[in-house]
C-alpha cells in the first residue's frame, strides 16, 4: 500500500516575478524575436509550419522552467534556472540557421532544456500532477531520434514529439498523473530498492503564474511594436505609412486589452480559474503564437504601406488573428458564457476576417489594418455594452 502523496502549500501573501525570473524572460524576448523573422517576406506554407513546430518547442522549455520557478519560489536553484536559460539562449541563437546548419544545435538544446527541468523536480522530490509531460516524457524520443536525421524527416520527428506532449497534456488528468507517481514509487519498494522519500504534489501559485504567462505576451505585442517600428524607420514617411501605423498601433492596443484586461493568463476572454492548467497552457502558448506571426506580418504590411499588400501578407495577417479569435471563442465558451453569448462575441468578428482572406488581393494595408482594427474591436464593444456575469470557477 502506497503513502498518499500530500500537496505542499504555497506561502501565503501576494507574489511577483523574481529578478532571477525576469532575467530568464530575456530570452524569451530574444527567442520571439528570432522566430517572427521566420515569417518575413510573405512566407510559405514550409515556413509556417517551421515556425509552428521551433515556437512551440521554444515555448515548452520557457513554460517548464516558469512553473518550476512559481512552485518553488525563493527556493528555485539559480544555477539551475541558468542553465535553462543558457539552453534557451542557444535554442534562439540557432534558429536563424536552422535550415541550414543549426537544426541539430536546436534539437541538442531542447533536449537538454527538457531534461534540466525533469531533473529539477526529481531532486527536489515533487511534482505538479497539473503538468503531465514532467512525468510523461515520450515527446522527448522522436527529438532525440532527429539527431541522426536530416530535412523534412528531422522536422517531422520534431513535430510528432509535440504532438505527443499535446496530447499528453489535454488527455492525462492530475489523478492519472498522481497514480503514475504512487504507482512507481510502490514498484521501486518491492523491487528493494533505496528508500526514497515519497513525491510531494506541489500546487502552484495561480496569481503569480498568471501574472508570468501575461508577461510573455507583453514580450510578443512588444515584438510586433519592435518590427513596425523597425520598418517605419527605413520606409519613407508619408500619410500611407501614418494610417498603416495609427491602424497596427490601435490593433496591438485591443489585443493587449483582450488578453490582458478582458482574459486571464494572457488567453483572451478566459476567466480566472475556468480551465484546469494543462488546459489554459497550450491555449497560451497558441495565443502566443499567432500574436508573435502576427507581429511579423505587422511589419511587412508597414513595409508595403504604399502599395498593395502580398496575398502572403495578408493571409498571415487574417490567418494569425482568425486563430486568436478563435481561441478566444473557445476561452469565453470554457468560462461559462454560453454558446449564444460565445457566438456574439466572437462570431461577426470571424466572418469578417475570413471574408478578408477569402478575397482575393489589391487591398492596400491602409484598408486591410483598418477593418481588421474593426474585427477585433468587436468583441470588446460587445463585453463593454453586455458586460457577461463572473462565471462560476471549474475545478481541474
């Protein structure tokens, strides 16, 4: 018969980041940076689903070592966090040459991310049975196998390992992760092993984590401001360039009011406490995500601010801002408002931004920021004159 395993409390008291863990946020800030240049200059189909893949696997070891950071609190290892950050700092260092000859460099430093922060929870003996993939590491075996690969199969075993850990993260409940652990720690007793002390679930600090998950998205809008600023500074200033500007500043403006001020742990329309945290996760980093293409894409239209806008430009413009609103549509549906209130939040918006992919090119970027500024203005007029009621919490 096992021991029960027994969460550990937080200290009580009101908690903000760390300058350890602002520090390890700046790489963050030079990760995003690096990845939106993927999406320069009207990419493909090939970059964009390059982009998904080293985003998402950038965003993983950001997220591991911002938990075990919020978990153990003053208590963190700093050599540790360091060596993290380190990895990460060479996981963005190398995405410039990835199709070249800095994809192996990607792959070892993932890799090496990920094994640092399962090896930081199973020094201290804890775990967060929210967050499966610490205990589940499948995912890591098809990036460990690229080592010996090369061109699309490499990415593809890079893909099929976040796949594995998406699914993970969606299907395996905190009660299964739990018994897992109870379960090993029973089978290392009769085998006669060492008597280790029993694992302790750790329970995280809500308001702390939530405030680390909005900080990453204030780094990917500043990315957006970075590149728009960035192109403005060599495009020749005329009123063309000062609507494209006024537009994406408006649009950014809204965006940061949707996540921030209008939703919880940078997810738009989320209410605190709707989703248990290996839920709210990967919808944060999907946000992330096409905020930080949308970034890139903000740049290119302020670069083309006297000329029609690339077909590829605006797709990734519409496309990027389509997945955030559609993920907002899932976070307002989550936090209890329903599927007519969800439908009148989200839906006139949707229409509008795939009428806008679906029409074929000569918009001007004057025309094209400007309507998307409406798409994504509506649903802010909509919770500002139908405000929705505090939804109940759901428990994880």
């Amino acid at each position: 018969m096992t021991e029960s395993v027994a969460p550990v409390a937080n200290e009580p008291g009101e908690r903000h980041a760390s300058w350890l863990e602002l520090f390890f946020d700046l790489t963050a800030v030079a990760g995003v940076a690096q990845l939106a240049h993927l999406l320069h200059g009207g990419p493909g189909w090939a970059d964009l689903a390059l982009y998904t893949v080293m985003f998402l696997a950038f965003w993983t070891g950001w997220m591991l070592f911002t938990v075990y950071g919020n978990v153990t609190g003053e208590q963190a290892g700093t050599r540790t966090v360091l060596a993290g950050m380190f990895g990460m700092a060479v996981m963005a260092a190398s995405v410039h040459g990835v199709r070249e000859d800095k994809a192996w460099a990607f792959a070892l430093a993932y890799i090496v991310v990920r094994s640092l922060a399962g090896k930081a929870w199973g020094r201290r003996g804890e775990y967060v049975a929210d967050l499966p993939i610490t205990q589940v590491g499948l995912g890591l075996t098809p990036w460990i196998v690229s080592m010996w690969c090369d061109g699309t199969v490499r990415y593809a075993l890079w893909a099929l390992g976040l796949a594995i850990d998406l699914v993970v993260m969606f299907t395996v409940s905190a009660q299964r992760v739990t018994a897992r652990v109870e379960q090993q720690y029973a089978a290392a007793g009769a085998r006669g092993e060492r008597k280790r002390p029993v694992p302790r679930a750790a329970l995280t600090d809500a308001p702390h984590l939530g405030e680390r998950l909005g900080l990453f998205v204030l780094i990917v809008l500043g990315e957006a401001i970075a590149q728009m600023v960035a192109a403005a500074s060599v495009a020749e200033w005329d009123w063309a360039l000062c609507g494209v500007g006024v537009g994406a500043f408006v649009l950014l403006l809204q965006l940061w009011s949707l996540s921030l001020r209008h939703g919880a742990d940078g997810i738009p329309l989320l209410a605190v406490d709707a989703l248990p945290l290996r839920m709210a996760l990967p919808l944060h980093c999907f946000v992330a995500g096409s905020v930080a293409a949308f970034a890139a894409a903000a740049g290119d239209a302020v670069a083309y601010a006297d000329g029609p806008v690339p077909d590829a430009v605006r797709w990734l413009m519409c496309a990027t801002l389509g997945v955030y609103l559609l993920i907002a549509g899932l976070a307002a549906a989550c936090s209890g408002r329903g599927a007519a209130r969800t439908a009148l939040l989200v839906g006139p918006a949707l229409v509008l931004v795939a009428a806008l992919c679906a029409v074929a090119g000569g918009w001007g970027p004057v025309a094209l920021v400007w309507t998307l500024v409406l798409a994504v203005r509506w649903p802010l007029l909509v919770e500002r004159l139908r405000p929705s009621p505090p939804p109940a919490r759901v428990s994880p």
